[in-house]
C-alpha cells in the first residue's frame, strides 16, 4: 500500500472534462449536438439583448407619448382659455362699436349739466337725444341750455318745453324738455 503524503489537489473541472475520452463513433452526434446548443444558446443571448433594447425603448416612447398627452391637454386648456378671451373682446367690441357713439353722446351731456340742475331721462329717438330735467328757476333754466350749448358731440340743443312745477311749502321748480340731434 502506497499513501502519497505531499497531498495532491484534486484534479480541476477543466482537467476532468479533458480527460473524458468519446468513443470515436459519438463524436459526431456530440459534435452536431454541441454545436446546436452552442447555436440555440447564442441565438437566444442575442433575442434577450433586443428584447432588452426594445423594452427600453419602448419607456422612452411611452414617457415621450406621456409628456406629449400632457402637453396637448396644457395646449387644449389655454386655447380654450384664449377662445373665451376672443369671444370676449369680440363681444365687448360689439357692444362698444354698437353704443360708442351713444356713450361717447351720454359722457359729453352729462359732463355739460351745470350742479344747479339735474336731469330725470335720456331718451334716443330718430336720430335726436330727448333730455327731460328739472332745475330751480328760469335763470338756471337759460344757465343750463347755455351749458348744454358748448357740447361738442351734438349740434343746437333745441329747448322743446319749459313748464313751472309748483310745490307745496317749496319753491317752484322749471322742468325742461331739450332735443339735441346728433
């Protein structure tokens, strides 16, 4: 009996795998065997790398896709918002264009009233502006026509009627009637 004492190691998987002899006639079936492993294996590494690039891709499509929808919706909210605003001065240009003249008349009248007098309607009609007042007095009445007579907006303010309100324990009042053409 024979003990080796320097303690050999033990043969590694390399050296195991080179020592194992295939009989001359499995060589070939092993071969073709190996190679369609080898084959399988590599064709399927390279299917798991562009399954990988294609799954990466397609989250950088989706949050692409994400970004986009959110910007459309952004995009839809502030056009919304800038179609009220254009309805809006549509309509407020309407209104001004329809009464400009009108406003531009009622402004220059009433910055024409004198303090002493005060006026109780306004009334458009067939191209004249009918103003009904009253005031204390014929001399406010001559003050106030006189007043109304430096508009600039409308031409010769014609006194219509003057009729004298008498009240009780008060001093009588001058209402008037002006037509003004315009």
């Amino acid at each position: 009996m024979r003990f080796n004492y320097l303690g050999e190691s033990v043969p590694s998987l390399v050296d195991r795998l080179l020592a194992i002899r295939i009989p001359e006639r499995l060589r070939s079936p092993f071969l073709g065997v190996a190679t369609a492993v080898f084959v399988v294996a590599a064709w399927w590494a390279l299917e798991q790398h562009a399954l990988a690039v294609a799954t990466a891709e397609e989250r950088a499509a989706q949050v692409r896709l994400d970004q986009s929808r959110s910007a459309v919706a952004v995009a839809r909210i502030q056009r919304t918002g800038i179609d009220r605003m254009l309805s809006l001065d549509r309509r407020l240009r309407d209104v001004r264009l329809s009464g400009s003249s009108v406003g531009v008349h009622l402004a220059d009248i009433a910055n024409h009233v004198p303090a002493h007098a005060w006026l109780t309607s306004l009334s458009q009609e067939r191209g004249a502006i009918e103003i009904v007042g009253q005031v204390a007095g014929m001399e406010r009445l001559s003050a106030t026509l006189a007043a109304l007579t430096t508009m600039k907006s409308l031409t010769d303010p014609l006194l219509v009627r003057a009729t004298k309100e008498d009240r009780p324990g008060a001093a009588p009042l001058v209402g008037f009637e002006v037509r003004v053409d315009e």
